[in-house]
C-alpha cells in the first residue's frame, strides 16, 4: 500500500487550511471528512468576526471558499468516516469505513461536538423539536416560539438569529450574566423578540411526539415552573472529537488533546489543530491558524525522519 505524507481528519477550517498548506508545499495528503466539508463554520448562518470580510460572510460561503481554494492546490478529499487510527513501527493505519490508509504524519482536525444535558426529553425528541443548530431547522419555527439554552456565544447567535422565524425566543441561562461578547450581548437585549430567563436550568424538555414545553427550575429560589415551547436549541458546550487518538496522546481532564505551540502532540508524528485541542479561544481564526501551523510542522517533521 502507497505511504501517504499526511492524512488530515476532518474538513472544517482547521483541516481545510492543514490541507491547504500541505497540497501548496506538494506533499501527498488525503483529507478525510465524513460530512459536509467546513465542519461547524459550515453550520453558522453568518461569520461575523472572520478578518478580511467586513460585511461578516455566511458560514457556508466561507467554507465553500475554503474548499475550493484547497482543491486549487491539488487537495484530495475522501468522503469516508475514520474509525480507528493506529500507531505503527514507520507511521500510522488509518482506518476508515472506505478501507485503510497508511500515512507517516497525520493531522487530526476533527473538531467538536454540542455539549448534551442528560435530561429527559433530548434524546427522545431531537429532530421533533429539539435542535443544535439554528441554521439548520430555525425556518421550521416561523411565528412559533423557542428556548435556547445556554450563556455563550453560540447561544446569543444563534437566539438573535432564531428571531427572524420565531415570534418570541427565551433565552435560558443558568447565570445571571452571559458569557457571550458584549456587542452580542447588547444586540439580544435590544431585540423584543428574546427573552431571558436568568439563573434556570431545564430539567425536562416536555412533549409526547414532538416539543410541547420545558420544565425549567431557578437555581436560586428553586422554583419550578413549565414554559410551553415549540422548539428548544442547545448551546451548552462542546465534547471534543478526541476518542481515536485516546490511547496514543495526552488528553486535558475534559478530554481535549494537548498540544505544544507547533500542534505537536505527545505522539511523534501525529499533530492536532483546531477546537480539538486545548486551547482559550474555539474559532474559526484560530481553527485556521492552527491548521496552517500544524501542517508546516507536519512538513519538518517529515523532513527529519527522511534524514
Ligand atoms: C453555532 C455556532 C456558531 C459559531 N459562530 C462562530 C463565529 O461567528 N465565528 C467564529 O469564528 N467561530 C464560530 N463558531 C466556532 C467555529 O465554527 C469553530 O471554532 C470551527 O468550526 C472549528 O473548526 P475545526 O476545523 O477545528 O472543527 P469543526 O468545524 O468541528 O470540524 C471538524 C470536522 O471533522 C469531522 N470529523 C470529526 N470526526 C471525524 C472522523 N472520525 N472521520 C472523519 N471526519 C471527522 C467533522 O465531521 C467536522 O466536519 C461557531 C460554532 C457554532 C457551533
């Protein structure tokens, strides 16, 4: 089997960028990607903070960019999902549902995933009204009315943006302040449509077939009360992608992979970029530079073992 130079898991912007940077310096990589190229950055309705587009861009437009500009460069991407990754005596086995690839470095760009509650009333009603992602189902709610929960910017994001469809949009926080960016902030509390209800937690999202309502309780009074929604949108953090690289890196305590400056983890010859990895700041500026960092790495780390 041919030995690829660098095989990159996932095409969100840290991986897209890797990839670009790789494909530029002619190296032969493969990116793998098991959906929709962009990752979570394809998902947002509108990028407002991405320098070089003054106006904000539109999250898939900007992936769609970001792709395109990769492929320029001789980018290949395979439509496969990675199941396992193994270490071996020259490089690493990447297994996929397509079949296996060998490489000698690789990249793993694999991003998060939406944080999960636990309460009863997610697993059963998600898709019947329970959502993560606004940009996908917030048309659904037109003239309805919404909870998202959560304090950060994801969340005020996207409940600004749910007030194009829906008539009025609770914003439930398990704090008195938000999280979010002050401008975000500011733009929430202005707008009639939203909502706040302060220092709550939902502790059942209520419906038989579809959404009906959440149980919320104060967290201070320890009141109870049952707010009728139809749609409920969950903000409440992130789980990183890390379980393939489990047993071969170091993790943080919330599981996300450690990495130096250069996205060296502690495995040789295997980087990590983007929300993967421990970092302050999950963006798409940060997803990017991460990604352009870790493949130049990933290059010198070639060149050292061909010496
Ligand atoms: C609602 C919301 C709004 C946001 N708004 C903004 C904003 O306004 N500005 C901003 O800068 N950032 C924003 N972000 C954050 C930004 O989207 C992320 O920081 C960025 O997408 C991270 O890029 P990434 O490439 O590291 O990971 P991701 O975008 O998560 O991409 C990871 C990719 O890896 C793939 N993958 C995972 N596991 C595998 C596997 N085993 N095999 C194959 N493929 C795999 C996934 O399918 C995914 O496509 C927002 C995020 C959300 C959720």
């Amino acid at each position: 089997m041919e030995m690829k130079d660098i095989v990159i898991i996932g095409g969100g912007p840290a991986g897209l960028a890797a990839g670009l940077y790789a494909a530029r310096a002619a190296l032969d990589v493969v990116l793998i990607e098991q959906g929709a190229l962009g990752g979570q950055a394809a998902g947002t309705e509108r990028i407002e903070n991405y320098p070089g587009f003054e106006e904000g861009i539109g999250g898939p437009e900007l992936a769609r960019r970001m792709d395109v500009q990769a492929r320029r460069f001789g980018l290949n991407v395979l439509d496969a999902n990675v199941q396992r990754l193994l270490r071996m005596e020259n490089g690493f086995a990447v297994r996929t549902g397509e079949g296996e690839i060998v490489t000698r470095a690789v990249i793993l760009a694999s991003g998060t995933q939406p944080g999960k509650l636990g309460i009863k009333g997610e697993e059963e009603l998600h898709g019947l009204g329970v959502s993560f992602c606004a940009t996908c189902d917030g048309a659904f709610f037109k003239g309805r009315t919404v909870a998202v929960v959560g304090g950060g910017d994801a969340a005020v994001e996207e409940a600004i943006f749910l007030t194009r469809f829906a008539e009025k949009v609770y914003i439930i926080h398990r704090r008195g302040e938000l999280r979010a960016t002050k401008v975000l902030q500011e733009r929430a509390r202005r707008n009639p449509r939203i909502e706040f209800i302060w220092h709550s937690v939902v502790e059942e999202i209520l419906g038989a077939y579809f959404v009906e309502g959440i149980r919320v309780k104060n967290v201070q009074s320890g009141d109870v009360e049952e707010i009728k929604v139809d749609g409920v949108f969950l903000y409440v953090g992130t789980r990183p992608n890390a379980g393939l690289v489990r047993d071969l890196v170091k993790l943080d305590d919330q599981g996300y992979v450690i990495t130096d400056e250069n996205m060296a983890t502690s495995c040789p010859g295997l980087f990590a970029a983007g929300d993967v990895r421990k970092k302050l700041l999950r963006q798409v500026v940060t997803a990017v530079a991460d990604g352009a960092t870790a493949a130049v790495a990933a290059e010198k780390y070639l060149e050292s073992i061909a010496r």
